[in-house]
C-alpha cells in the first residue's frame, strides 16, 4: 500500500456532513422517533447492595389506569443464553449489585409507567456485602487475561534487583477515581416485534454487535433483527457493548406483538446500568541512574470488576511499552464486588493507566532535577520494549519538542506568582495503540448518477458520516461531493463497532478495498447500479511491527494560593497520529478527549457509600463533569507523521488518545504551581491546602 495514496479529498477539513441537522435538531436520536402509539417501559431497580427478591407485589401497580403489564422475574420469558450475568436481566431472583432491574412496567406514558414502578412492592432478603476496594482486598485475584485480550501479568529481567542497584528508586502509590460515562443522550431503546421479526432503533456504537448479542440473547436468527442508529449523542465506550435496556425493551416488547415500545434510561440509572470505570491502585516503581536512564519499570494495579462479570481494565499495559528499560513487571489484581458491572470508558487501560507511570516520571525528574521533557526523550526506546519488534511509526519525541516550542516551555523552573495564583506547568506523555479490526464489508454501488458507499458502521458524533466520502473518493478518485454514505443500520453490510479507536481504520480498509474491486470491474466509468464489495483485510505487518499513536501534553495550571481553586489555563496536546484524514473533525476529537482528561483531573469522582452500595453523586448536578467555564486555552495540533504500514489511508485511531496523560500532565502542572504532590484524583482544593 505504500506510495498508492494521493490525497485529495482525505487530510481536507471538510465540515460535518451531519453538521446541520444536529445543530438544528433535525437529526433524530434513537427515542426521538414517534411511532404510532408507543408503550412506555420504566425499571424498578432493587435497592439493597446483595441479596434476593423474596416478594415482588405488582398489584397496585398493574390496577394504576394506563398500565399495560409489570414483567417480574417470575414472568420474564426465559432467555435462548444466560452466561453474560449482566445482560441476564429477570432471570433470577438475586440481587448482585444495588441498582439491578428487577422488574418492568409497561404503560401507555412515560409518566404512569413510572408512577407504576414506585408501587411495586418488594420484599428483600439481604445478605452482608462487599463494596468496598482496597490494595489488600482478601480476595483479590488474577484474571486469565485483561480487556482486549492482553496478559494479566508481564516480567523481563529482574525488576527488584534492578531498583536496589538503582540510583534513584520512585516507589508510589497513584488512585484513580470511579468515573461515570455520561453522554447527553442516554441509553434507549424503541422495539418493535412484527411476527418474528425484531426492530430495534437503539443508540449504540455498533448496530451489527449488538444486533448479533440480541440475536443470541432471544434464540433468533440474526436476520430477523433489524437494528438501526443513524445518529448517537455520544457513548464514550458505554454504548460499545449492549446494557439491559434492549434486552429488557425486547421482552416488553414480545408482551404487545405490533405495538412499538419505548425505554430510556434515567440520567441516575446510568450510573448502575451503563458501565463506569473501575478505580483504580496503582503502584508504580521507576528505578533510574543518575542521568535519568531507567533501568527498572514496575506497575501494579488494583482493580475492581463485578460479581457476576468480569470487566479488568488493562491499566498496567501502556508501562510495558512506553519506555526503554531493561527490568520490567506489570501486574494487574481484581476484586469481585457487589458492585455493577464495569466496562469500556474512554481509552480504557491506557487512560488511568498511564496516570500512575507520568506522575512518577515528574517525580523522577524532580528528584533527578532533569528536564522531564529531557527525561522522557532520554528514556526513548528504539524498539518496543515488550515485543521487540520495531514501531511502525513512533515520534513521541518530535511531539515532546514541538508541543514544548509551541507551549513555550522552560521547565519546572517556570513556576511563578502572579498575584494569588500560583503558576506553574506540567508535562506527560500519550499513547494508544492503532488497530484495525477484521471483518468489516462495504459495499460501492453507482446509484443516480453518483458513489454510494453503504457499510453498517456507526458515527458518535466523530464524524463517520463525513469521513467515509472523503476515503471513497480517494479510493476512487472521483471528487468527494459525488460521493454519498449509508451508516447505521444493519442493512448495510457488517461493520465492527466504532470502540477502541478502530473504527475509520477498520471501515475504511474495507472501503478502499470495495473501491478496488469496483474499478476492476468497472473501470472510471461505470453504469447505473454497478456495485461491488470487499472486506477489511488482513494487514501482515500487524505481526512485524509495534501500532501506536503518540502524543505530548502540556498543561499550565494556577492555583489560588488562599483557597485551593485549581485552574488550568493553558492545556496544549500534539499528536502523531499518522495521516489526518480531516483536520477539522480530528481537532475536535483529540480536544474533546483532553477536555475529558481535565474533567477527570479535577471534577469527575463516582462517590461511594460502601454501607449500601450506592453512588450518591448519580446524576449531573453532583457528579461533575468540566463544562465550558471549566476549560480556557485548550488546543490540539499534530505532526507530519507517514507510516506505509497501518492502511490504506496511513491514519491512526483519534479517539481516545487526546484523554490519555492528561490528568497526569495537570497533576504534574499543579505541583509545579505549588509544591503539592498529588497521588490521588481528583486533584480537589483540600489536597492542596
Ligand atoms: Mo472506546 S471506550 O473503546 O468506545
């Protein structure tokens, strides 16, 4: 694929083509369809931390005017699979976690379903529970292999005996708090069951998995699932796989064959059925010699999952390959808790993950009284360190010298006053890797005179819409205004799901290999409905080489001597992350990531009451989220980078990567300002007082 490509429509910062009908709120979410006569679904929720239902009365319930029918587990229909805990909603009697669903009321609106769910009765039978992690948790325990499938636990040379012979040994303790996914669109869900056919409008990241999952859930044949999601109001990983609300839509819907039913998660029902991010203990040891060479990388991490499934966040993985150090060990430790299911957030592993190691690098440079910039680029490795094989690309340290000329950074030396402010600024690295995954197909058909490309793939408001036509053009070589897309239906064909920032690198493989195949057939001028379709291919230098995208963040932070108010008035990331496919729509993804890192730098934090198993702060007025008066000078730039080995358009997954180090570059920028080491997010006024 080297050298094929000549951009004319990809690296152009064309405007969203969904742009209009979402600012102008003609863009219709996955419950603003208006079908017919809808029913309307609203979730009792138990509300003890462990135990079983031993009594559900729906009588009052089902007599209140406009109620259809209470779903209980006693009426639930029983599901084709039950091995995903989580999703096998109303199966059981248990109570696993405070906030399970434990019934389902149907009615003719919103307002009396869930007036109907408050006169459901319950009576409980508790048991103690467990909601509570710690670094010596009893029974903490090894998982086979973390999520996206890398090893629980790594070691290379002898890490102990590399940090006793170090010079300088940082041996420190870094937390991470739980963090809340929370699009401004829910989770919903409309089902529709017509005979044996299943329509579901639901907003997720990927129409073909979840409809797959649905599918097997309820014993159908894929084919008799249509499940459509034009549009998503975010999702952030929590809408990457299924939660309970389709399933338990589904069943609703089965109760009524012909009647559409619609179900929204409430904003504090999100916090117990949408997934979050475990917290996280991380122990991390750097051993070093005098001029800042590591010889020693240690990360270990606690971690919580679930009783009845397991999500292990891979936060100890971006160590292994970060830097160059001979002794290695990572280790990652999970503790079952009744607690609710955890699951894909915002870069997950490489974004708390990368939290612990950047602060202790700044602890370093600090004892070492080195540049951690300098510190950083000393430490760069010529070949991954975990697998050995070269990097495709990886220019961390042009990203580091750029962002600093462009920050104007001097160091830690550029701590100042400025009045009651403290002033100082901070640095950290970014990493994420840059995979494709197999099995996506598009299809190129010439329809009215003009290219349509028709893929199931999904837009979360990154632009998928508009970045799909400007790949098929280049892939065709035609100008991209004649080039139209199909997204967000499982019409068209299978398409992975738009998570682990694979999805432009994934779907369009698939799009120029389609393009390949058309103008084979059809040559520069094809007639009225010629089409072809292809695959995402196999790429074999996945096997040869190490994948990832790099960047460097600088945050300048003020502090207010007096009060603690932290600010952070300066936050600039530059990325290399291959070949920009549109400046305009990466600018906003790699901002909005760094604006989410500063969000959990400062404000996010899931406050848990162990003594009944709650999230208190479950909803937007108390868990906080950094909103526009939060965030001042924050910008994303990038370098030139060209790597002949990632696909066809020479690009690298944007979505995740402007969150991570983030937080650690603010930290980082905070101790600068003040002197104030902080260990443990968010970085609130009381640590700094
Ligand atoms: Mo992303 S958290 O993999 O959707």
């Amino acid at each position: 694929m080297t050298g094929s490509l000549k951009p004319r429509a990809i690296g152009r910062g064309h405007s969203r083509r969904d742009g209009a009908a979402k600012v102008t709120g003609t863009a219709p979410y996955a419950y603003e369809t208006a079908p017919e006569s809808p029913l309307y679904c609203h979730l009792v929720q138990a509300t003890i931390a462990r135990g079983r239902c031993a009594e559900i009365g729906t009588t009052a319930a089902e007599a209140l005017e406009g109620v259809r029918c209470v779903i209980t587990p006693s009426t639930a229909e029983r599901l084709a699979v039950t091995d995903d805990r989580e999703l096998a909603v109303l199966q059981d009697l248990e109570v696993p976690f405070r906030g399970r669903v434990i019934a389902v009321v149907l009615a003719n609106s919103p307002e009396t379903a869930r007036h109907a769910a408050e006169l459901v009765t319950v009576r409980y039978e508790s048991e103690p529970h467990d909601c509570l992690l710690t670094a010596d948790h009893p029974e903490l325990y090894e998982p086979d292999e973390v999520n996206a499938g890398f090893p629980t636990d790594t070691a290379d040379g002898d890490l102990d005996a590399a940090l006793s012979g170090a010079d300088v040994v940082i041996d420190q303790t870094y937390t991470t708090a739980p963090y809340f996914n929370n699009p401004l669109e829910p989770h919903t869900t409309t089902a529709l069951w017509d005979g044996d056919t299943l329509t579901l409008r639901e907003s997720t990241q990927g129409v073909h998995p979840l409809r797959a999952t649905v599918a097997d859930l309820f014993g159908l044949p894929t084919e008799k699932v249509r499940v459509t999601c034009p549009y998503i109001g975010g999702g952030f990983g929590s809408k990457g796989t299924p939660h309970v609300n389709v399933v338990l839509a589904t069943m609703a819907a089965r109760a009524v064959p012909g009647t559409p039913v619609k179900l929204e998660l409430t904003r504090q029902q999100m916090f117990t059925l949408a997934g979050y991010r475990t917290p996280t203990i991380q122990r991390a040891r750097l051993g070093a010699e005098r001029d800042g060479t590591l010889r020693a990388v240690g990360m270990d991490v606690v971690e919580q999952t679930s009783r009845i499934k397991e999500y292990a966040e891979q936060s100890a993985a971006p160590a292994r390959m970060m830097y160059a150090a001979p002794n290695r060990a990572t280790s990652h430790r999970l503790a079952a808790l009744d607690l609710p299911v955890p699951s894909w957030m915002r870069a997950p592993g490489e974004c708390p993950g990368m939290f612990g190691p950047e602060v202790a690098m700044d602890e370093l440079a600090a004892v070492l009284d080195v540049d951690p910039v300098e510190l950083r680029i000393r430490n760069e490795p010529l070949r991954d360190p975990e697998t050995g094989n070269p990097f495709s690309s990886r220019n961390l340290v042009a990203c580091l010298r750029q962002g600093a000329e462009n920050f104007g950074w001097d160091g830690r030396s550029g701590a100042r006053r400025d009045g009651r402010w403290l002033v100082g600024a901070g640095v950290a690295s970014s990493v994420y890797p840059a995979k494709r995954m197999p099995g996506s197909r598009a299809v190129i058909r010439f329809e009215n005179g003009r290219y349509v490309v028709e893929i199931g793939a999904a837009d979360l408001g990154t632009g998928t819409w508009t970045v799909l036509p400007q790949i098929a053009a280049d892939a065709l070589d035609v100008p991209v205004a004649s080039v139209d897309a199909r997204i967000g239906d499982t019409l068209y064909p299978f398409a992975t799901v738009a998570g682990g920032s694979t999805g432009t690198a994934s779907w369009g493989s698939a799009v120029f290999a389609a393009a390949d195949v058309f103008r084979d057939k059809y040559g520069t001028d094809p007639g009225e409905g010629d089409e072809a379709d292809a695959e995402t291919p196999a790429n074999p230098d996945e096997d040869k080489y190490a994948m990832y995208g790099f960047g460097a963040q600088f945050a300048e932070a003020r502090v207010d001597a007096d009060t603690g108010e932290v600010r952070v008035s300066r936050l600039h990331g530059t990325f290399a992350v291959g070949r920009i496919i549109n400046p305009v729509t990466a600018r906003s993804q790699l901002l909005g990531g760094m604006i989410m890192g500063l969000s959990m730098a400062l404000h996010e934090n899931g406050v848990l009451d162990p003594r009944v198993g709650l999230t208190v702060n479950h909803d937007l007025a108390e868990y906080h989220i950094a909103t526009n008066a939060d965030i001042e000078d924050v910008r994303a730039d990038w370098i030139d980078e060209h790597d002949p080995h990632l696909n066809p358009m020479e690009s690298k997954g944007i979505g995740e990567i402007g969150i991570v180090g983030t937080a650690a570059a603010i930290t980082n920028a905070v101790h600068a300002a003040t002197g104030v080491r902080v260990r443990d997010l968010p970085i609130t006024l009381d640590k700094l007082l």
